[in-house]
C-alpha cells in the first residue's frame, strides 16, 4: 500500500457525512445484489456499502468466505454456491458488486453462470494483468451481462490501467477521483454503482452522474478513450 492509500480514511468519513445525499440516489427495485470483497479484505469492509443499498432498496448478500486471501478450492465453490443461493432466494438474476480481486471473481462467476447474473460492477479491479496475459487468458474481454469498471487514475495499489475494459454497448469504464483502498467507501463510485444497478432488467445505458454530484467526476475531455481487444496502452 502507498501513501496515497491513506486518503481511504477521508473517504470513509466523507461518506458517513455524505449519507442524506447518497440515500437520494435512484431506489432499487428488490433483486439480489452480491458484494465481494478485496484481496485480504472480508464482508467487513463492504458492510457500509451493503447497509446504503438495502437502504436503496435491494436485498444484499456478503460473500460469507471470511478473508479474502486469493483463489482457491474452498473460495471458488464457496462463490458459485453463494450465487446459486442468492438467485434461488428470489428466483431472479444477482447484480455482482466486486472490489479489486472479488471484481476479478464477479467477472468469472458472470462467465461461469451467466443465466444467473444480472450484471457485473467492478471497483478497481485488476482485470489486465501482465500474469494472466502471459497465461494466455484475458479478462477483459466482454462478458455476456453488462459490465462497469469503475477506476482511479491515482489508485495505489492496482495500475489503473489494469481496471480498463473493453467498451461495448453494455460495458464501460468509469473514471472517479479517489483510492484504491476507498472505493468501497467513495461517493462518486457509490452514485455509479447506485445508477448501475436501478437500470431496469433488459435496458442498459451508459453512466451520466446525477447533477448534484457531477462535480465529483472528471470533466468528460479526460475519460479515456474506447478500448478495443487486446489494446496497446502507453
């Protein structure tokens, strides 16, 4: 972790201040949501953000798998049990919330169950990954559900650019100012993951912040360029 990741400290704050303008965010409309946390990180760190959106209106789930502390047996058949349970409960397809590392599995669970899966949001996810590529396989490549990666050019841990995905027209990468260690926590990423997930079933559209929180986001001159397959980026 770098010195920029203490700026997740203020982010957390900012979002217990922030609380009466998140919770004007768009309502949800009761499908099951999935939130996994980052490598080492447990259902603690996404709790916050699990409590604002079943107060928006949706039925969460943690990942119940303790730390986080990479890939394994256990964790891979612990996360497509914890898929199926959350569809059976209400019949209907999970949106998948991941930080860094659970991104990386939300992309995969869509993959693996893409019948079960409403869409995949990724925060800071190291989807480009120079050990992966070496391996033959690229995650970013576009899943069969919507998909927003949501980034930080100055985040501390995870190169930025290992976040980007490829842009269709049901995937995007949405730049916000903030820490790797805060996104959870980060007010403009909450508003995207909010907007994401109100989306009716069937009709995706691409992000636009709502007015009063615009200033939270990049001006649009500097969000990055469309992706192609297997980009060369500098």
């Amino acid at each position: 972790m770098t010195a920029l990741e203490v700026r997740a400290f203020g982010e957390r704050a900012q979002m217990s201040a922030l609380l009466p303008l998140l919770r004007r965010l768009p309502s949800g409309d009761g499908h099951p949501v999935l939130v996994l946390p980052g490598f080492i990180a447990s259902d603690r760190s996404t709790a916050p953000l699990r409590k604002l959106l079943r107060q928006l209106g949706y039925r969460t789930y943690g990942w119940g798998l303790g730390a986080n502390m990479g890939p394994s047996r256990d964790v891979l058949d612990g996360l497509v049990d914890r898929l199926d349970r959350a569809h059976d409960r209400r019949r209907e397809p999970v949106s998948i919330v991941g930080w860094s590392l659970g991104g990386v599995y939300a992309r995969e669970l869509a993959r693996a169950r893409a019948a079960l899966v409403r869409q995949v949001i990724t925060l800071g996810s190291p989807i480009r990954n120079a050990q992966e590529a070496a391996a033959g396989r690229d995650f970013s490549r576009p899943l069969p559900v919507p998909s927003t990666s949501i980034y930080t050019r100055t985040d501390g841990v995870v190169p930025w650019r290992s976040s980007l995905i490829e842009r269709t027209e049901t995937s995007e990468n949405v730049r916000v100012e903030g820490s790797h260690c805060g996104l959870g926590f980060n007010a403009a990423a909450i508003a995207v993951i909010a907007d994401r997930l109100a989306q009716p079933s069937g009709e995706w559209r691409q992000f636009s912040p709502p007015w009063y929180l615009r200033g939270a986001f990049p001006p649009a001159r500097n969000l990055e360029p469309t992706l192609r397959a297997n980009p060369r980026v500098a």
